[in-house]
C-alpha cells in the first residue's frame, strides 16, 4: 500500500510495480496514473485508521507512506501496532520535519552545520532578535503548514509582519506557536535523500528541484515545478561529505536519544562557497525529486523498502544508473494562484518510450478521458545518458500532452548545460 496521491506517488508505485515480489499494489487515494498500475482506495492519507482498517482487510503486507501529514500523526505506529511493516519514521522520529525547533535544536547539539539562528516560542523576544540581525533572515514556522510556513523576510518590518502572522494571528495554528529566526544563506540547493534503517544510511542520487513558478525563479512558490538528478555542482565527494556531516550525524543522535529513525531522511542542503549547511530535513521522499531520482534507481526499490523496515540495509548493495534524468511538473493556468479544473488533457495515449508521466492532480471521467483536477497536474521525466541529451529529450516530447492553459517551466536543468 502507498498511502498518497501526488507525482511522488505515482512514481512510487511504478516503481514498486517493477519488483518481481509485488503481487498487487493498492494506492489511497492515489490519482489517475495510479489506476493504471494499482488499485486506487477513497480513503485520504489523514484516515489513518481507516487506512489501517483497510491495510488489515486486504492484507497488505508492505506499506509506504508519502506525504508528511500522516507521519507526523503517527501512522507508522498505528500500522506497526496492527502489526503492518511500513516504511516510514514513527511520529516522535517525523519531529525531525514537523517540527523546526526540534530539528534546530538536534543539528545544534550534534555540531551539524547549519546556518546560524535561534527559536522562539516568545513573540516578543523573537521581535527582540530580529532588531539584533542583518535582514535578510529566515522566519520558520514550528509546525507543518504546506509548506507555507517559511518567509524570507529583507527588512525587519518584513520579519515583523511575518512574526505577527504566524505567532499572533496564528495564520498556521498552532504550527506557529514558535519559530526558528536564521541567518540568509546563499548558494546552490540540492536534496540529499536518504533510506536508512536507523544505523545505516545510504543516499540516493542527490537531486534539485524548482519551487518558483517562473523562469529564472521568478514569482511566488509552489509545491515545486520541476527536477532533475544528478546535479552536477554537487559531486560524489559533496555527497559524502553531506552524509558524514548531516545525515550520519542525525540518525545517530535520534539512535541515542531513543528516538531511533527510520525511512527516508531528507536533508535541504545549501552548497555555500565556502561549506555545506543543512537548512532543514525533511522526513519523507521529495516531491518532484522523485519522479527524477527512481527512474535512477537499478535496485529492485521494494528490497530497500524491506531492508529498512528489517534492520537491514547495511547488507544490501543499492546501484544507480550513471543517466541524468530531468523532469518538468505541468500545472494548470492560474496555479499557484487560483485556477480551474477539468480541462480534457489530449495525447496520454501516444505518450512514446522517451517519456515518463507521473499524474498528480488528473482525474478519469466517466467518459474514459482524462481531466485536470489540481494545480500541479503531471510530470514529465526523461532519461538520457547526459544532462542535456535528458532535458532535450523531456522538452522535446512534452508538447505531445496537452491541456488548455497548460504552463510549464521552460528552464529546468538549463544551468547544467550552459
Ligand atoms: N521538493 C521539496 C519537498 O519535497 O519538500
């Protein structure tokens, strides 16, 4: 069972799809692609014990969960409690990405780098920091909130307005009880996404993605418009550095603390000229870092998912293929404004071998066509021995999908090959 219904998802299950040990995936709710390789169930991914019950029912025994949400209210302990191996940390582990403060606090005892600052549950002596830092600083929200919850505030009546939101008005509920402040650091982004089993860890192909609409990161954030993997900034010594410095670091403190990690650990790294910091960590797959990192992957994905769960990993030889992947989100016009939906989308059916199509936001009418259904609808992906023969190949074949008012960012991965 996959429990989630983004592009990640989608991508998840295909690629579990490929092991020779599944005999049936379920995907809840999962989204149109889904369908085609799983069996959707109309349950949504806060339902956990609606998921559980369903788990129990069908007899489904390996479970992934996607989205942090219900990480972070405790699936993984329900499932493990109705004896249900799942793949995924426990609710005191996801603190690791649902809440900041706790995040800040684990790097700042362990000596991981990250950048300098401070948290705060007092709106007053968090107002009191801000007048003793240079703006630009980053204002984070404790808690979950769509990934809404951080502003990068350039002046201190910018950091004032965000305080004010966040702690008094309570824009994020009770996520913006207290907020980390930081310094502004500037470089290069990159994900580096681990599976560990709570000893070991072994990083996946590290991966950047695209949050702003625009080319040229312009306009407001989204849930991410594209990715791609391997950046090439970000060497395998980077990578090995990153995993002895951030991810290494943390597992092992959770281990000793007695709130032992399990799953996917997700650092945000930023790649200064001078170092590599951890800006957060996330306690799940990314999305769309994904959908670019699987198709990577030579490894039967549902060995590692098992090796985690079994306290294992360390046995297992996980390989990568030496391809570049790039992959480019199609969102509906409007988004991440307003937008409408139900818009037929033309050309799934002669989608040839040089592209992968991971739905999100697609529904199947009745009439067998597929529909828009959200602001981020698909992602396109493709391989290529390179980075540009990759990004040249998935801009090629893009245009044969289609749907009115169709948007797309024309310059994901362009900063690799220029
Ligand atoms: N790509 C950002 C995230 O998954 O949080």
């Amino acid at each position: 069972m996959v429990v989630g219904g983004g592009g990640r998802e989608h991508a998840l299950a295909w690629k579990i799809a490929q092991s020779p040990r599944i005999e049936k995936i379920y995907v809840a709710p999962g989204n149109t692609g889904t369908s085609l390789i799983a069996e959707n169930l109309n349950l949504q991914p806060t339902d956990i014990e609606g998921l559980g019950r369903a788990a129990v029912s069908k007899g489904v025994d390996l479970a992934v969960v996607g989205p942090e949400v219900p990480l972070a209210l405790g699936i993984v302990d329900h499932f493990d409690s109705l004896a249900i191996p799942t793949f995924g940390p426990t609710k005191a582990a996801a603190r690791i990405e649902s809440s900041k403060v706790f995040a800040r606090d684990l790097m700042e005892r362990n000596g991981i780098p990250c950048p300098k600052g401070a948290a705060f549950s007092s709106y007053p002596e968090a107002r009191e920091y801000v007048r003793r830092q240079q703006p630009p600083i980053v204002i984070k929200a404790d808690g979950l909130a769509a990934g809404k919850g951080t502003v990068i505030a350039n002046s201190v009546r910018e950091a004032d307005k965000a305080l004010s939101e966040i702690m008094q008005a309570k824009a994020f509920g009770s996520a913006g009880d207290k907020v980390t402040i930081d310094e502004c650091v500037t470089g290069r982004e990159v994900s580096l996404i681990a599976f560990t089993d709570g000893q070991t860890v072994s990083p996946m192909v590290p991966a950047c993605d695209y949050k702003r609409i625009g080319d040229g990161d312009q306009g407001p954030n989204t849930g991410g418009m594209g990715s791609y993997s391997p950046p090439g900034f970000f060497p395998a010594e980077f990578a090995e550095e990153a995993t002895n410095t951030v991810l290494l670091p943390a597992v092992r403190a959770m281990a000793r603390e007695g709130i032992p990690y399990k799953g996917v650990l997700y650092a945000g790294l930023m790649v200064t000229d001078r170092e590599l910091l951890a800006l957060e960590f996330n306690a799940r797959f990314g999305d769309p870092e994904t959908q670019v990192i699987l198709p990577l992957l030579s490894t039967d994905l549902v060995e590692i998912l098992l090796a985690v769960i079994q306290g294992n990993l360390e046995r297992l030889r996980m390989e990568w293929t030496t391809n570049a992947c790039v992959g480019v989100v199609m969102a509906s016009a409007g988004y991440p404004g307003k937008y409408e939906t139900g818009y037929p989308i033309k050309g799934l059916d002669n989608v040839g071998e040089d592209l992968l199509v991971f739905h999100a936001g697609t529904r199947l009418g009745d009439d067998g066509q597929v529909y828009t259904d959200g602001g981020r609808v698909l992602t396109a992906v493709s391989i290529g021995k390179d980075m540009a023969e990759a990004r040249a190949r998935v801009y090629r074949n893009l245009p044969s999908i289609h749907f009115e008012g169709c948007q797309y960012r024309k310059d994901i991965a362009l900063r690799e090959i220029s």
